[in-house]
C-alpha cells in the first residue's frame, strides 16, 4: 500500500492564505507528505513539483486541490499524468472528482482537461474581440510603454555603471527591458 503525497502551488508569494487553504485541504485527503511552492506555473523551474515527482513510487497516490495547480496546459496535465501511471502512481484531482487508479477516471480527466482548454481558448478569443472593438471605436490604447518613457535614465544609469539589478530597483522597469534598451 502506497502513501498519499500533495502537492500545493500558488503564483505568488503574497498569495499566502491560498497556498494554507490548499495544504490544509490536502492534509484532511490524508496527505502524509506535502510539496509546496510559491511559483507561477509558467516558470520553468518548479523545485518542489520536481521534487515530488521523484519522491512518487509505485502504488503512491498524487493528490492535488486543482489541475491548474499542477499544470501550465492540458497537454502538460496529461504529459505529467501519463508519467505517473508509468511509474503507477494514481493522480487524484480533488476539484474535478478524478482518481486516475481506474479507466473511468482516467478517460474523466483526459475529458475535463479538454474542456478547461477549450473554455481558456474561449475565454481568449472573446478578450481579443473585446480589444479589437474597443481599439476601433477609439477606447482601448494598450498600456503605457513605461521602459520607452525611461530609456533616458537608462542608458545614464548604465553608463554610470550601475549594474542591471541597480537600474530595475531605481527605476521599476523590468529586468526584461533594461536589457532591451541597453543592448
């Protein structure tokens, strides 16, 4: 008989009440062991996820609060799910009801996880039309290029030799865009 193992997940550090309620909703699924992290999912790097996932031996259960809490897609959620019965170990989403140990629940998940792709492509063309018929009646003119407007203060500060963290901390732009700017 294997042991339950969790795994809970939030996007950011300020997300602290998220990440408990998960830890305590995995602790009463009789969770023995849970991996936590504050990392957004489309951060390559996921430790904890990482760490978990070689924990997992064969009749192991992977519990989870929310797929969105173990994968950035469908096809990473079914990716990581297939990994898991290879090593058998069931994977339980308690959200969606789905515990893998059985065909019924693993054709559940494969259903559910198409559907949550197909709402978010949903969701994304509807945003895209938004912006579209706001951006022709004249009401949406995108965010304020704030790296442009500094690229002065940039280029002083770099010249200055102050170094790239220096230059995000004194000016709020983006790792990303003193980079660019200084390139």
């Amino acid at each position: 008989m294997g042991v339950i193992i969790g795994y809970a997940r939030t996007s950011t550090a300020d997300q602290h009440a998220g990440l408990d309620d998960q830890i305590a909703e995995l602790q009463a699924a009789g969770c023995t062991k849970i991996f936590s992290e504050m990392v957004s999912s489309v951060d390559a790097d996921r430790p904890q996820l990482s760490a978990a996932l070689d924990y997992l031996r064969e009749g192991d259960t992977f519990t989870v609060t929310k797929p969105d809490r173990l994968a950035r897609s469908t096809i990473d959620l079914l990716t990581i799910a297939q990994s898991l019965k290879a090593k058998g170990v069931t994977l339980v989403i308690r959200s969606m009801g789905v515990d893998t140990s059985s065909a019924t629940g693993e054709l559940i998940l494969s259903i559910l996880a198409s559907i949550a792709q197909f709402e978010r492509s949903l969701m994304l063309e509807r945003q895209k039309a938004g912006i579209a018929k706001a951006k022709a009646d004249g009401k949406y003119t995108g965010r304020a290029p704030t790296a442009r407007a500094k690229a002065g203060d940039i280029l002083r500060m770099k010249g200055e030799g102050k170094t790239v963290a220096e230059i995000v901390k004194a000016t709020g732009v983006s790792r990303r865009s003193v980079y660019r700017i200084t390139a």
